[in-house]
C-alpha cells in the first residue's frame, strides 16, 4: 500500500513539469510542493509530539533569511547558503524549543505565537542587515540565461527531492524506537515519563529536526521566489496553513500532510486565479478547518483507510467478541 | 541499604499540606500495603518517590541512593514503576506499541532501530500473554475495556523491567474475578523477587496481599505492621472513623 503510494507519486513528481501545460501551472506547482515541504516539516514535531505550533513560520522565515543573507553578506555559494542556513536555524532551535517545550497544550501554542512576532518586529527593525519593511532580495542561484519556465521546472524537482528526504526521515523515525517515545509523549507525556521516556530531550530532538527541515524548506524557497518580506515570512498564517494542512491529511500519516498540502494548495491558487487576490480564501480555508475538526478528526488519509476497510469483503461491521474475551470483560 | 527510604517527604499543594513530613522505609521484597483515608496523601506521596511531581523538601534514597527530584524518567531507569490511580495507557496505540514504548532506547544510535525489534516483541508478547491479553496486542489501547486497560497498565509497567512497583488503587473500578487475578500476578512477581507498594481501599486485598501495611493520615505515616496488628490499632480505627 505504502510502496504503490510512494511509486505513484514519484512518477507523478518526475513527470509533473512536463505535464503541465503553462509557467502558470507549474509555478502553481512549486508553491503547493513548498506547502508540501513546510506541512511534512511541521508534522515532525506536530504528528510525532501533538506539540501544536503555529509560529512555525518562525522556522521557515529564519531558514529564507539565513539562505539569503548568507549569500548577500557572506558571499557563500546559494546551495552552501541553503544548508548552512538550515544548520544555523537548527542551533537556535535549541534553545528556544528548551523554553517553549516546557509548557503544553495552549501554553505551547501561544508561545509558537510569540517566537513568530518577536522574529517579525526583530526583521522588521534591524533593517541595516535585513533590509528591514523594505525585504530583502535574494539572488537566483541559477543563471540569467535559465528562463522562467526552467526555473520553475528545476524549483519543482528540488522541492521533489527535499521533500522524498523529508519523508524517508520520518518514516524512519515513525517505526523507530525514538519514534515510540515520541508518540507516547502525544499519547500521555506523564504516562511516558513514568515509564522511561527522556521526554525532554526526545520533544527536543523532535522540535530541532522539524525546525531544521522547515528551515530548509523556507530556504528553498527563497531562491525560488527571490524575495523575501518580513510580513509574510514571519506570519501566523503561514504557520496556521501547515497545521491546517497537516490536520487535513492526517497528523499520523507519512503521507497526511502532503495530501492536505496539495488540498488547500490547490483550493488556494485556484481562488486566488479564480477571484483574485481577496481574503475570500482564508474564510474557505476557515471553513474547511471546521469541516476537518467536525467530521474528520483523523484527517483524510485515515478515513480513506476507513473507509476501504469497510468496503473490502468478509468484514464484520462490528469487532467480533469472542466468548473468552466477553468473560475477561 | 536495600529498599526504598523516605524522609521528611513534604508537599504542599496551596495551603495543603499533601504529604507532611512523612518518613518511612520499605523493605526489599515484601508486598506493601498503604492504606489511609481519602485525601490523606497517598497518591501525593508515590508522585514525589517517582519524579512526577518535586517533594517541597524530605529526601527518597533507593538502594542507598539519593533518587529525590530526579526526572522521573531517571527514576523509572533506576527500577521504580508505577501505574495510575486512574488507569492510564496510551489509548491510540496498540497494546503491543504499549509496551514497546517501555523500551529503553539505549545509545542514539539504537533510538533509531526499529521500535519492533523481534526480541523487544517477544518480550512484550510474553507480558501480555502473562496478564492474560496476549489476543488483544494488535487492538488500540482505547478499545479495550476498563479491566483490560488495567492489565496492559500492569504489563507496561513490567515492560521497563522495575524491581519495585508502585500501584495505585489496582482493584479500584474492576470487577472481583479480575481483582483475584491482578491479586495472583502480584504475588507471582513478588515470589521473583519484585517489591511491591500498593494503595488499596479494598481491605480484602490488602489483608490477603501483604506483608506489611502503612497507615496514612493527613500526609504522613501513623502506624505501620503486619496486617492484622494494623487492623486492630486504635489509631488506625480513629484515622478511619474520622475521630
Ligand atoms: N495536583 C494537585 N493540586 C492541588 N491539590 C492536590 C493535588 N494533588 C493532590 N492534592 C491535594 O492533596 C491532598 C492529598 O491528595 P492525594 O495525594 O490524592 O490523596 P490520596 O491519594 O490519599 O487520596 C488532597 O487534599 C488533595 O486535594
Ligand atoms: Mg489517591
């Protein structure tokens, strides 16, 4: 099931940029393969932990900024400037998960809240090394003679890239042994501790290594879009749109935050094309919360699966008991 | 010295005092009883010997060594476990990953093995199949049924391999064909060698189970013995009778 998934959307990944017909629909592609990268990101601390951050814009700005300011003012290479970055936003990741994941459930969220704010007025100020309100613009790390369709193709197949590695870890992580501690901590963190769980460094391990990838994934696109803006790179909504996606497709499914990322991705520009730049689609995507919270808590991935279960053959509608376990009960 | 040692163990919750000033020592391989009213600190206490919550002041020594406000997760390495007044199990996962959540990792590297390592699932199955939910391990923890959950609480506990075990109200809330069997594991592992402190307000069981009963009152131990001095001791009576 799993393999079939994986084979299907390799070859949709490849095969995408010539599939698609304009700069247009493949620019469309890029930004839902960003979305892809920043919800799967997200779900490492999200989905393993049920630590709920929506200031993770925080991780993803930091991961533009540092691509950016690297190579402007440091003169690296982009692609040097791209993980190095990323590395740099991991280290200061640890301290700032050490405070935060102290506090659980609403506390953590509104704390995510606040990292992203200070971050946003911190760019914004300082504008004598991030350009301040003004932004900052990034250079294309190819050349002047890759035209704009190039580009895009080359940004599709590198966030394809980043976001099989993304993927792999996580896979790897959710069978782990790590990755039980993890899901226990989600489950009843006391419970854990009580049982063995280094809770605090496994939340902390978790938090650098989603910081770390989300990072990645704002770097990315930072050469792709060649600008950045202090509003939209430190931006609660930003941060709400990986939790909104990641909801959607399923936080405890390898494949649930890319499924809710091609989702409201594909609703967003589609509005956005459709009806033009409005706030219409924060009222859909308001809606769509709703609908995820009310009526498919599990997200969609799980009740596909559901669903499929049910309509295979041979099924009792309901779990069987046997005499022995009704005389246990 | 063997055995778990508590003195002085203080914790104030506001204005109460949750455990006061509380000394008292537990032998090595006995089945221990603590009994006491509603209220009068007995889950408080087993919190600060586990780590879960930091004692005010007072010190936990266990084999000699000094445990007090340790993480709990440090304590737990140590070889102390513990269930919950109120039965607590991870209810999304299964009740095998239940106990593959008890494994301690070891090195870096080895937090990145698989967490179903055939070994680890042999061993979890042998505890489930020991509490008698060995049919169940692929069933979410959240579908099982109170006494169940129970069970699996107990073999999670067994998972991370602790010679003293604290249990809290274990025959609370369970029907009495499965109290007699949470009664029977309790003795067969103490015959292994494990220790045991068990909050108890069946008087049934704490009479059948122990070898040495703890009175509490108002945070702090009034009178400890074999059962049936306990039973008979007019502080206990007063205690209990609210005098
Ligand atoms: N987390 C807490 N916050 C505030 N008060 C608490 C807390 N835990 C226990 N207490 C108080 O401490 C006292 C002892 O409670 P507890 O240890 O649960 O007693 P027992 O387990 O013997 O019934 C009670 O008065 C209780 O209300
Ligand atoms: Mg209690």
């Amino acid at each position: 099931m799993k393999a079939v998934g994986l084979v299907v959307l390799a070859a949709f990944l490849v095969a995408f940029p010539s599939l698609a017909s304009d700069p247009f629909v493949l620019s469309v592609g890029v930004v839902i393969a960003s979305y892809a990268v920043l919800a799967t990101g997200w779900n490492f601390v999200g989905g393993f932990t049920g630590y709920i951050s929506l200031g993770h814009a925080a991780y993803s700005g930091l991961g533009g900024y540092a691509t950016g300011l690297l190579i402007l003012r440091a003169g690296l290479n982009p692609w040097v400037a791209l993980v190095v970055g990323a590395l740099v936003v991991a280290v200061l990741a640890v301290p700032v998960g050490i405070a935060a994941l102290r506090v659980r459930g609403a506390s953590f969220v509104i704390v995510s809240i606040a990292v992203v704010l200070v971050l946003l007025l911190v760019f914004q100020s300082w504008g004598s090394v991030t350009g301040g309100s003004d932004g900052l613009r990034v250079p294309r790390p190819f050349d002047a003679d890759v035209l704009r369709p190039e580009q895009h193709q080359r940004f599709f197949h590198l966030h394809a890239v980043l976001l099989g590695v993304m993927l792999l870890c996580w896979w790897v992580i959710d069978r782990s042994r790590f990755g039980m501690g993890l899901k226990a901590i989600r489950e009843d963190e006391d419970k854990a501790r009580s049982l063995g769980v280094p809770t605090v460094r496994y939340k902390l391990a978790a938090f650098v290594v989603s910081a770390f990838f989300t990072a990645l994934g704002g770097g990315l696109y930072a050469l792709w879009f060649g600008f950045l803006d202090p509003i939209f790179q430190f931006s609660i909504l930003v941060g709400s749109n990986m939790v909104l996606m990641s909801l959607l497709g399923g936080v405890r499914s390898l494949f649930g935050p890319l499924v809710g990322a091609v989702v409201v991705g594909y609703a967003t520009e589609f509005s956005k094309a459709q009806y033009g730049d409005t706030q219409l689609h924060l009222v859909a995507m308001g809606v769509l919360l709703a609908v995820v919270v009310l009526f498919l808590p599990d997200g969609i991935i799980p009740a596909l699966r559901g669903l499929v279960a049910r309509l295979r053959p041979g099924q009792a509608s309901i779990r069987e008991v046997t005499q022995e376990e009704l005389v246990r009960r | 010295m063997t055995g778990l040692r508590v003195e002085g163990l203080t914790k104030s919750y506001g204005g109460v005092r949750a455990v006061d000033d509380a000394t008292v020592t537990f032998q090595h391989g006995r089945i221990n009883a603590l009994i006491g009213p509603n209220g009068s600190g007995k889950t408080t206490f087993f919190n600060c010997v586990t780590g879960m919550v930091k004692p005010d002041a007072g010190t936990v020594t266990y084999h000699g060594r000094d445990i007090t406000g340790r993480p709990a997760h440090k304590i737990a390495h140590a070889g102390i476990g513990r269930s919950f007044q109120l039965c607590r199990v991870f209810p999304r996962l299964t009740a095998v990953e239940n106990l593959l959540a008890a494994v301690r990792p070891g090195s870096v590297l080895r937090a990145l093995a698989p967490a179903r390592r055939k070994s680890d699932v042999d061993r979890a199955m042998a505890l489930l199949t020991r509490v008698g939910i060995e049919h169940l391990a692929e069933v979410e923890a959240r579908d099982l049924s109170y006494g169940q959950q129970k069970l699996l609480e107990l073999a999670g506990v067994l998972m991370a391999e602790p010679d003293t075990i604290l249990l809290d109200e274990p025959a609370g809330g369970v029907n009495p064909a499965l109290v007699e069997r949470i009664g029977e594991l309790v003795r067969s592992l103490n015959a292994e060698g494990r220790t045991f402190l068990i909050v108890e307000h069946n008087m049934d069981v704490v009479m059948s189970l122990s070898d040495h009963v703890v009175v509490f009152d108002r945070g702090r131990p009034i009178a400890s013995g074999p059962p049936d001095a306990v039973r008979a001791d007019p502080l206990v009576l007063a205690a209990y009778l609210g005098g």
